[in-house]
C-alpha cells in the first residue's frame, strides 16, 4: 500500500507539471543588439611602392625608413612598433605650426618635440625622442604621390598636404608640413 501511495504522489506531481498551458503572445523576438566597433577603413592599393626598397637594417633593427622630396623630413615604419617623423636636419625642435612647444621626454622633463610618433594603438603625438628612431641618412625618397604601406601602417608624401600616415587597424594617423598638423590621415587621391 505505501508503494502505491508513493507511486500516485509521484503520478500527481508529473501530471502537475506536465499541465501547464504555453501562452504564445505573438510577440517578435528582440532584433539583434547593434555591433558598436565599425569595420577597419579600406584602403587603395593603386599608388603602393614596392616596401623591399625602404627597408633597413639599423642597429640590429629592421624598419621601413624614406625621406620626404625635399629631403626636410625623415620618417620610418618600425614593424609590430610605430611610425614617425624627425626632422632630417636632426633640429630639437618640429617646427611644425601647432605642434607644442614643449612635450616631456623619456625622463618626464620638459623638452622640446623633435618627432611625431604614432603607435599600434591611440593617437598621434608629438614626443621629444633622445635617438633618431625615424631619421635615417640612408632613407630613401618617398615621392609623391606614393604610398608605402607595411606592417599595418602606411604612410604617403603630397605636394600639398605633406606627410601623412596611419594605422590601417584603427584608422588613428596624422598629416603635418610646415604649414600645420592634423590628427587625421590624408589619402592619396
């Protein structure tokens, strides 16, 4: 008998669950959440110099060096690094209109910029290097118009707009002459 009992109770309980009613509401299910990190940029392939004729082997090190026409500015890839520009005269200072007058240097002291740097991640910045990182005598003229585009930087001189370069993950970079500095990069058109 207390087999039975324990058997109706168990049937009782199945039973119990097994009635509930489903309510189908007809409701649509949520859409999707919107992805917030935007694709990389695309770039063109059309004005590519061949990267085997810039690259260079200093202090043990290989890099991507060129210089600009006018022979002002020298600038480099440091693979799986950064990229930047010294001037090529090796001047304490950019001489860039907008670039601060004073940055600190590897010490936190204030020292005047001699470089614009942009690394794998965040954006340009103008830094007081205590090695000429990018300026090389050995670089090679960039001409203009050409692109050199290498361990996911690329970097191109225009007549009009100067030199300019980018990390083609991000999309971060900077254009700079003479005449002023953007934080953005300018393409080849």
């Amino acid at each position: 008998m207390k087999a039975c009992l324990v058997m109706l109770a168990a049937a009782a309980a199945l039973s119990g669950c097994a009635s509930r009613t489903v309510v189908n509401t007809d409701d649509a299910a949520p859409p999707p959440p919107a992805s917030t990190t935007a694709p990389p940029p695309q770039y063109s392939t059309a004005n590519l110099v061949d990267a085997g004729d810039y690259l260079l082997d200093v202090d043990g090190r290989r890099g991507y060096y060129f210089s600009t026409p006018s022979g002002r500015w020298r600038c480099a890839i440091l693979p799986r690094d950064r990229a930047g520009c010294q001037p090529a005269d090796g001047a304490s200072a950019m001489g860039v209109t907008g670039a601060p007058e004073e940055v600190p240097d590897a010490t936190g002291a204030a020292a005047a910029p001699n470089a614009l740097v942009l690394g794998q991640n965040g954006d340009a910045q103008f830094a007081a290097l205590a090695q000429p990182d990018f300026a090389q005598s050995a670089a090679v003229v960039l001409p203009f118009g050409k692109v050199l585009a290498v361990a996911g930087f690329r970097c191109n001189v225009q007549e009009q707009s100067g030199v300019s370069c980018v990390r083609e993950l991000t999309g971060r970079g900077f254009t700079f002459s003479a005449e002023g500095y953007t934080p953005q990069y300018t393409d080849v058109p």
